[in-house]
C-alpha cells in the first residue's frame, strides 16, 4: 500500500461516506458523484498493487494497481473515500478499511459513517426504492422515517469493502448506515440507483447535492438480467 497525504484536514464531527464499485457499479457511482459535486478536495491517495498478475507491453513488465482517493468537503463536514475497484486480496479489504478510519479519525470525530451499494431483488420492482442496513435500532429506526426500506432477509452477507466497512464502524462504536438501490444490471453501471441513493442522503444529512448529470446519464432505462438468486456486494 503507498500513500500520500496532502495537507492535514481539521473537521469537528465528520460524516464518512465511502463505497467502492460493486453490482451495477453503484458504490463507486455514489461516492466518485459526492466527491464531484460537493467541491471535495484531495486529502490522501492510496495505491494497491494487489493482483495475483503482471501486465506486458512491448515485453516490458507493469505492475497493475488500483488507486483510491479520501476527499474532504469542509463546508459540509463530509470526508469521501471512492476508488476505481474492489481490492484483489480478502486481508487488503481489511486492512485498506481499518487504514480509511484509523486516518479519517485522525482529523476529527466520526458522526457516521455511510456506505452504498446496489441491490438486485428477485422480484420485479419499480427501480426506485433504496434499501438500508444500520448498526443499531435507533440508526434503523432514523432510516425507516426517511422513507428507506430495511434490505431483506434473503440478503445475508454484505462482502467486500462496503460490508466491512460498516462492520468496522459498529466494532469501533460508530454509527453507521448502508444504503442499497435497487438495480436491473449487475454489470452495467445503474445511474438510476445511485441517484436514488444520494437523494436520501441529501435528506439524511441535510445537504444539496447537484444530480444533474447522472439524470442525464440515466435517461435509458438498463436492460434488466434474470437471476437465480437475490444478491448485493
């Protein structure tokens, strides 16, 4: 893992956002669209060079990675934490996890800590509704009076870096929350979710966040896969 900081952030009460890309790309979509459109500035860069493969051009090896950024939105006490992919290696989720908070925590108090996905039903829906996850009743309670479903049973495991990332928070004794959008395409990037999403967050935290653009880039509708199974990740 290599890192580099810039500048040393100072924030009373920080709401984290962070998700990476999963099903239709959702978590990725939400935070790299905060990030954007709130103005957030680079706080830290991490690269991790964790695939079990070398790339070549030319005959000449590289060395593949992926790189993931922490943004900080002082006017809104917001810190964002995207990137371009789930990392390779099971232990790197883990440690790149404990890494965001342990640093975040190291420029204030972490309120909340929010994480987003996409979420494909079994069922045929309207495409709409967002779907939540908290670490304590009082949390899911507050997600329930702003119009959010709770996801589930047929969901059981939430993996990867926005499940863990949650799992964390409520180990650590921080309130956290995860919102999910129903989506249509686990492989094509589903606009229409993120949307979704952010929406209930501007209503959460009380902020505007500007969506224009992904309304443009969610005009067509995406074409909807079957599936055995209900799923989100």
């Amino acid at each position: 893992m290599k890192t580099e900081f810039f500048g040393t952030p100072k924030i009373e009460e920080i709401i984290l956002i962070s998700s990476l890309p999963d099903m239709g790309r959702v978590g990725g979509l939400v935070t790299e669209h905060i990030a954007k459109n709130t103005g957030a500035k680079d706080a830290a860069k991490i690269q991790l060079s964790d695939k079990p493969w070398i790339n070549q051009k030319d005959g000449l090896i590289e060395v593949p990675f992926d790189e993931y950024k922490i943004l900080v939105d002082e006017k809104n006490s917001l810190v964002i934490f995207t990137g371009e992919n789930q990392p390779q290696e099971p232990n790197m989720v883990i440690d790149l996890v404990n890494f965001v908070i342990e640093t975040v925590q190291k420029w204030g108090k972490i309120k909340m800590i929010v994480s987003t996905g996409g979420y494909l039903p079994m069922e045929k829906t309207d495409g709409i509704g967002v779907y939540g996850i908290a670490t304590d009743q009082k949390i899911l309670d507050m997600l329930k009076e702003n119009g959010i479903k709770i996801l589930p049973n047929d969901v059981r495991s939430i993996t990867w870096f926005n499940g863990l990332v949650l799992g964390a928070a409520k180990e650590k004794q921080i309130d956290g929350i995860g919102l999910f959008g129903e989506i249509f395409d686990a492989e094509a990037p589903q606009h229409k979710a993120a949307i979704n999403i952010i929406n209930k967050i501007e209503k959460i935290l009380k902020i505007k966040i500007d969506t224009a653009e992904l309304l443009v880039k969610a005009a067509e509708k995406p074409a909807e896969t079957k599936k055995d199974s209900p799923g989100i990740a």
